[in-house]
C-alpha cells in the first residue's frame, strides 16, 4: 500500500513511569518489530532469569536504526491501519527541546506518560511545560501501570484532576486522559474489560483520531528571499518556499515593508525552465510586476496572512555556547534567510534541571540552560511565531563564529514597525 501519511510523536515522562514499555507494546500490538526481536528479548530474559521487559524491544530496533540516522535522537517507526508513525524517543528531554528547536527533529503530537502509582511527579511538570514551550498542543496523558491501583477510576481522577489544572495554566488542553497498563496490554488496541468505568478510546484508537496540522502547501505563502540576480534589465527574486504555493499572476507582498506586487513569471533553476505554479519544498526564481530593490531576508508572502514584523520577540533559547548568553552582548541572529545583528534585553525566566519555575532573576543562561527572553533585532525583522509557521518561527544565535544557541519564537514585543 502505497502509505497514507506519517504523524510525528513524542513520548515523555518521568522516569519508569513506562515510555519504553508503552512505546514496545505499540510497537508490538502494531507487528512493527524488526524480525526475531521478540525472540530475542524473550531469549535474552530466559537466559539472564530476568522477567521479559517490552522495553528492551527499542534496543533491537535502535541497532537496526544505527546504520542510517545520525541524530541523536531515535526515530521508531510504526504503522496502523490508517496511518504510519514516527516515535521519538530522546534520550532526556534537552536532548530532544535541542533537536525541536534547531529544527533536527519534530513533533506534531505527544503522549505524556504517568505512573498510576506514583502519581504526578517533578519531571511530568517539566515535560509538560517544556511541550507547551514549543507549541505542541496534542497532548494525550496517558495514565499508566493501573494494574499497580487496582484499576481504580479514583486513582485515574485524581491524576486526571491533577494534570488539567496544571496544563491549563500553560495553556496545553490535552485531547484525551487514557488509563491503561502497558505491561498488560489493557486499553493498547482494545478497550479493557478491567476498566469498564473508562467510557474512552484505547490508545491506538485514540492516537489515530488525532487530526493532522494542514500540510505546508495549504499554509499560507512563506518565501524568504535567498538573493536576487540581475539579468540584463531583470531581476530574479530567488529562494525556497518553505509553505504554500505561488502561481503567476498571483498578487503577493513582500515584508518587512509590506510592499504589493503581482508575479510575472517563474524559473526553476534545476529545469531551466518556465512554470506556472509553485509549491513548498521547491527553490524557485520569480520575476515581479514592479521592482522594489529587494534583499535577502525579507519574506514573500500572499495579502491575506501577513507575517510579524518587529524590532523585538519573545522566544525560548537553548543555549549551547562555551560562553554563557548574557544580556545586552551582540549576536548575529540567523532567521530564515535574514542575519541580522541582535541582543537579550531581558532574561524573563531560565528552566533549570531542579526547579520548574525559577524567580531568580538570572543575567546569563548557562551551557544547556533553557531559557525564556526577549531579544531585540538592530533592524525591524519579520518571522512568525513558531507554532504557526517552524521554519519562520525559528532562529540560530551566533556568538562569534559558532552556532551558540537556537530559538522558537513565542510571540512579538513591542509595537507594529511603520514604514509609511
Ligand atoms: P521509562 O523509564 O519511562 O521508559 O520506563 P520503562 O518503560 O522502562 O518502565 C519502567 C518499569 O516499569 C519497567 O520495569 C516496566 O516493566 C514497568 N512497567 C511499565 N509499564 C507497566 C505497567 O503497565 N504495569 C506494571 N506493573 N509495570 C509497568
């Protein structure tokens, strides 16, 4: 079958609360194992007297994984009847808001996973909180190991209760609360006889109702300029369309000015060719009805969704320089295709590994710190908060010469930049 579509997840949770175990037995109920892995898991357990563990399942199919992804996080791959996915499973969760934030992985969905027993711990809330730090708002909480409570509707309330007064403050509404025992397959495929209170679905039902994000064609028109060449007396605008499409004669605008123009022609550089039509994903030139001396790091974008254009930003940083980020120190800011000279004016918060909420006010973010700040541009610049458009969400601090943090924006500071 020529496969449908691919929704990105990810696991989070405390530590033993069962990720690898629920990931498993997905990846067993689902008969997406690498061959013989069963086998060997059970042979392994047999031989050492340890109990089988599905989470020793993930070890196969990492190795067989080893050969051809080198980030470093893992990417498992299952499939359901209507759809196929991808787990990501980071090895801790700087690991993977890194990877989130430069771009290298992503995720659409996640499933947050809570031990019945243990309860809502320390690590639940940081993952919680760093999954609404980058938008992601399909959140399942998944509640597991009710076999260790019995089974008990209280037990899954209290947790329930818990979670939702927590994750409504930081503005996540998960889509489902789903008790279930992963060790024991109860609410995995099918609805568990255990919990006849639970009036839900099981998780596989559960994940596959989630609704995809629009595909980046249907989004709206985002072009950031590479370079414009001169041609005799013409010039080709150049770049990538990182959302939505484009066809000739269609009107556009070109930010930060905010400036209208209609497309008279495109060329794709790989077919020397003239097109009608572009979509995302393809690297074009486009020559425009009237020339307004374009550069590299405006946007091209169609009237009705306009990007943000300021001289400042909110966002949450990850900073991985050798030296601290310090307010007030210049940076060159890499956003889309713009560089730009920028800095930190303020610190608003730095999410440490020992406290969630830190009123410290802090002057530096450390190697590894995550932090949330607001940085101004020397110049207005244009960009999109993250969850409504990544690639024009995002950018790349440089200290230097090297690549010293990355960051999604969150929202924009200050007033709307006039340039009548
Ligand atoms: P992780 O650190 O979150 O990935 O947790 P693991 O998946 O490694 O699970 C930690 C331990 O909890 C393992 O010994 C699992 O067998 C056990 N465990 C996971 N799910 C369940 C469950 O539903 N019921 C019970 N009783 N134990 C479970």
């Amino acid at each position: 079958i020529a496969n449908k579509e691919v929704l990105k997840i990810v696991v989070v949770g405390h530590v033993d609360h069962g990720k690898s175990t629920v990931i498993g037995k997905l990846l067993y109920d689902t008969k997406s194992l690498p061959e013989g892995a069963v086998e060997k898991v059970r042979k392994i357990a047999k031989e050492t007297g340890k109990p089988f563990e599905y989470a020793y399942l993930l070890d196969a199919f990492e190795e067989e994984q080893k050969q051809g992804i080198t980030i470093d996080t893992t990417q498992i791959q299952f499939q359901t009847t209507k759809r196929d996915y991808v787990i990501i499973d980071a090895p801790g969760h700087k690991e993977f808001l890194k990877n989130m934030i430069s771009g290298a992985a992503s995720a659409e969905a996640a499933l947050l996973v809570i031990d019945a027993k243990e309860g809502v711990q320390e690590q639940s809330r940081r993952h919680a909180y760093m999954l609404s730090l980058l938008g992601i708002k399909k959140v399942y909480v998944i509640v597991n190991k009710m076999d260790l409570v019995d089974y008990k509707e209280e037990v899954f309330n209290v947790i329930r209760q818990e979670m939702s007064t927590f994750l409504g403050a930081l503005g996540v509404y998960p889509l489902k609360y789903i008790p279930i025992s992963a060790f024991y397959g109860e609410n995995i495929t099918s609805q568990s006889d255990k919990m006849p209170w639970y009036k839900g679905t099981p998780i596989i039902e559960g994940i596959d109702a989630i609704e995809r994000d629009k595909g980046i064609e249907d989004k709206p028109l985002r072009l950031p300029i590479q370079d414009v060449y001169k041609f005799d007396d013409r010039r080709i605008i150049a770049g990538r369309i990182e959302s939505g499409q484009l066809k000739v004669g269609d009107k556009i605008t070109i930010y930060p000015e905010g400036k209208t123009t209609h497309i008279k022609s495109i060329a794709y550089w790989a077919e020397r060719d003239q097109k009608e039509q572009g979509f995302a994903g393809e690297s074009i030139g486009i020559i425009v009805e009237d020339e307004f001396f374009n550069k590299r790091g405006e946007i091209i974008t169609n009237e009705t969704n306009p990007p943000l254009v300021a001289e400042s930003f909110r966002a949450s940083i990850f900073w991985m320089g050798k030296e601290p980020l310090t307010i007030g120190k210049k940076y060159k800011i890499k956003l889309a295709t713009e560089e730009i000279e920028g800095e930190v004016s303020s610190i608003i918060k730095v999410i440490d590994a020992t406290s969630l909420d830190s009123n410290v006010t802090h002057q530096q973010v450390e190697l590894n710190g995550v932090a949330e700040v607001i940085i101004n541009t020397k110049e207005p610049v244009v960009f999109d908060v993250f969850r409504e458009s990544p690639v024009t969400g995002r950018f790349v601090i440089v200290d230097g010469y090297d690549v010293a943090g990355g960051g999604i924006i969150t929202q924009k500071e200050g007033e709307t930049v006039s340039f009548s």
